[in-house]
C-alpha cells in the first residue's frame, strides 16, 4: 500500500531547539550533541542518529538509516536556546547535575558556558521546591508569553535559524485537572489576561511557541499542551505537538516487558515499582503534588497494554504500585526495582525481579535529541496537531480527543516507521507473508 508520499521542505539552514529547563537532561543533550560533532562520541540511545527502517521486501536487502531516509536537520546545523529559573549557564548546570564526567565537560566547555538561560516564566505554587532568581515579571499571564514570544523571536534572528522548535525539559509542575479556561482558546486567552491560576507556566510556553509556529514537544508529565485550547490552536496554526513525559528507566522496561507477557498469555497479580532517585528532578517529585503528576503519568501504562477488559481471566483487578523516594546519595543513577507477581497454565504462580541501575538523563538525552529532529521534520512534512506517531518516546502519550494511547513500545515502533514509509511513499510494512498462498 505505498503512498505517493508527502512533500518534505528540506532540511535547510539551522535548527534552533529551545530548551524550557536547563537541568540535567537538556545539559546532557546539549553537552553529548557537541561531543558526537567532535566524534569523541557515538549517539547511542538515538533512533533518528543511528537507527535503521526497512523497505519493501526482506529480499530487497534496503535497509538505510532513518537519517538517510527521511530529511532530518544535521547536528551540525543545530544551535540550542534555553530558559531556566537559575541563571547559571549550561557549563555550571551541567557540572551541578553531576551526569558527566568533569574530563567530557571541560573537552565542550566553551560551548556549554556560551549557552547562557534566558529568564523563566515560573510560578512558586507549580513547583515549591525551586527557588530561582532568573525569573520574568509581568502584569499578566499574558504579558508573560508576550516576553516568551519575543524572546523565540530574538533568538531565531539573533543565531540565524531558519526553524525552531521546543522540548519542555524542565521540573514536572503540580498535579492539573482540565478545567473551564483549559477547553477552548478564546477561555484559554481570557484566562491569561485575567492571571487564571490554572493556566500554569508549562502552559504559558507551549501557548508562546505555538503561536510563533513552533513545534512543541513536553517532555514531563504536565498536563500543558495536553488540553483542548493548546491542541485547537496547534490544529489551527498548523503546528506539531507532542507529548507528555519521555520514557525512560522503569516505564521504559514495563512496555517492553508487558507486551511479552501479553502476547504468552500469561498472567498478571500485581507489578509493584518503586525507584530511589536523588538528582533536582528527585527533589521536586518528593513533593506529593508534584508527584501525583509523574504517578499518574506512571500508572496509565499497564492498564492499557494488558486490557483487563479484553482478558479479564489474566489481568481483572491486578494490583500496580509506583513509588519513587528522594535519596540524594545516588544523585542522577536511579535505582529503579520491580516485583513482578505472574500466573502461568493452571493458574501457577512465578516471580520476576528487575532492578535497574540507570543513568536518567543518559535515557532521556537522546530521545529528546530525536523529538527535536522529527518535530522539525514533521513541521517541514505539514503535519500538525498531536503527533501520536511520536507515542514511542512518552510514558503518557498524548492522543486524538477519544482516543486511548499506544503503550506497547513494539506498536508505537511499528507506528514510527510507518509513519516514516508513508511519507516517503514506500510501503507500509505488515510483516504479512504472502509466500504461503497459491
Ligand atoms: N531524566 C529522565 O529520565 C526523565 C524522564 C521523564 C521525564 N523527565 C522529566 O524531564 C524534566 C527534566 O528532568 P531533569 O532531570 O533534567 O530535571 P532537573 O531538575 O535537573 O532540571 C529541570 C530544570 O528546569 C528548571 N525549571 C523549573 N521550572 C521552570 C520553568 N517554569 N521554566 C524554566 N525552567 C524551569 C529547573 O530550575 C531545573 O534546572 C522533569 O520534569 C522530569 O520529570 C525526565
């Protein structure tokens, strides 16, 4: 079934990726992009850098790399931006995150110390925890994405970028249920005039950048774009977004997992999570507000892979726990266990233990290497809206209104690369063998 494909404006000029948060993932994303320029690095972890996508039939051996394929910016046409709440700039944050090594900062130093946070739209209330200084003032909520406006547009003219985009990379904000001023734009634009409290910052952000028609992608659980006025906007203004919250550590090992066990048929009493994590990020979550956000996030995962309604024999009332305790000794290496509690034929019951020592910043740096790229791409393909071919990259994907997202990390694969195929209009690839049939 190829498609024509679509017309992709190509990769011209610079990409300017806009950082919301200059914490430990987007010091490791800008830190590790120079260092893959320098070739003192492999990008290990990205699928637009290193990944492969096969076309037509297994015998006609054409397997190029995604990036070869599909017109993505070049690393080295890319310049970042960012906005963060403290003023130090990406070196100093980089060393405060303590992800690198001090030997591969100071090799990119020079780059990392030019990167200075333009000041961040912040609300006390989102995120009680931080207590920065590099903050704006304004009367209004609106004269705040004014300033964000501006600063998007300062930037693009200052650093010669041709395009923009933004990835929301900074602390998870407080738990948001959609309200009133959340359901269409015109509420959503009152509400900023009129300094709604339920319009939180993340929201202020993606409502500048899609205005300035900036891809937006949300790499935490907040609800931010996530409501119907940023989504009618996007639409309207023709701009992709995506999100909520990159898939790292242990949700990422879940939808791998799930799925397997799903597809046996085996089946589920209870998943019992729990992470011990020490890093800024680890702090603002030791918040109860703010973790009710990320536990959200967490929790939605397996009940959508396993469908206790479809299966109600192997997955009716299982039980799923996730903690995650602030302890500062392991800083930015999570320690994330699991205890799986399985049934098998005849109902016998087994155990499965994970323990996951991750780096999370080295997870997330490169998916958001990669939201940056295909945003931009989708932006030059003329996709707009929700992006839900992006779902392989979040914990808590964001979907078409009535829509339930796709947790299975091999569907939201299958999903990407299709994407990919019927753009360039090559067939989509059903894995279906036809060699059986007369
Ligand atoms: N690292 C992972 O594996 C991972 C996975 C999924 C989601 N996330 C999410 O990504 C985000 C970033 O994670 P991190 O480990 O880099 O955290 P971090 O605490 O190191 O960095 C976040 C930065 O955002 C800044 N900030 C807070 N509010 C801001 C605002 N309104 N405007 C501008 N800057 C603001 C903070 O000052 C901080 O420097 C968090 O929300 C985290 O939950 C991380």
């Amino acid at each position: 079934m190829a498609s024509r494909g679509v017309d992709i404006a190509p990769a011209e000029g610079k990409l300017g990726i806009l950082l919301v948060g200059l914490g430990a993932v987007s010091t490791t994303l800008v830190a590790g992009v120079e260092a893959i320029k320098r070739g003192i690095s492999k990008p290990i972890g990205s699928l637009t850098q290193m990944g492969t996508i096969r076309l037509g039939k297994r015998t006609d051996a054409r397997v190029p790399k995604i990036k070869d394929f599909v017109p993505l910016a070049s690393l080295d046409d890319i310049v970042f931006g960012a906005w963060d709440i403290f003023s130090d700039n990406a070196f100093e944050a980089a060393m405060n995150a303590g992800v690198l090594e001090k030997d591969l900062l100071n090799q990119v130093s020079e780059q990392l110390a030019s990167l200075k946070p333009m000041p961040a739209v912040f609300e006390q209330n989102y995120v009680k925890r931080l207590h920065g200084e590099n903050i704006k003032t304004g009367k209004t909520k609106m004269e705040l994405a004014e300033q964000l406006i501006e600063d998007i547009a300062r930037f693009k003219s200052e650093n010669g970028c041709d395009r923009l985009v933004m990835v929301w990379a900074a602390s998870t904000e407080i738990f948001l249920e959609e309200t009133d001023v959340h359901r269409s734009v015109e509420a959503f634009e009152k509400g900023l005039y009129d300094n709604d409290p339920a319009i939180a910052p993340s929201m202020i952000y993606a409502y500048a950048a899609i205005k300035s028609g900036v891809p937006f992608a949300n790499g935490a659980p907040n609800l931010t774009a996530d409501i119907p006025a940023l989504t009618k906007l996007a639409e309207a203004n023709r701009v992709p977004i995506c999100g909520k919250d990159f898939k790292t550590g242990q949700t990422l090992m879940k939808t791998i997992l799930a799925p397997g066990l799903k597809s046996r048929m085996l089946g589920l009493e209870g998943w019992y999570s729990t992470n011990i994590l020490g890093n800024r990020d680890g702090e603002v979550l030791d918040d109860p507000e703010n973790f009710k956000t990320k536990e959200e996030s967490k929790l939605s995962v397996l009940e959508h892979i396993l469908q206790p309604d479809v299966y109600p024999d192997l997955y009716d009332g299982f039980s799923h726990v996730v903690r995650i305790n602030y302890y500062p000794p392991r800083g930015d290496n999570k320690e994330g266990w699991d205890a799986i509690d399985l049934f098998g034929w005849l109902g016998y019951t087994m155990q499965i233990k994970i323990d996951f020592l991750c780096r999370d910043s080295i997870l997330a740096a490169p998916l958001a290497l990669d939201l940056a790229l295909f945003m931009d791409l989708a932006q030059r393909a003329g996709m707009k809206g929700v992006q839900e071919w992006l779902s392989f990259y979040f914990k808590a994907p964001q979907t078409a209104p009535g829509l339930y997202p796709e947790h299975d990390i091999f569907i939201q694969l299958m999903k990407l690369k299709n994407t990919l195929r019927h753009m360039k209009g090559e067939d989509l690839i059903t894995h279906l063998g036809l060699e059986y049939y007369d």
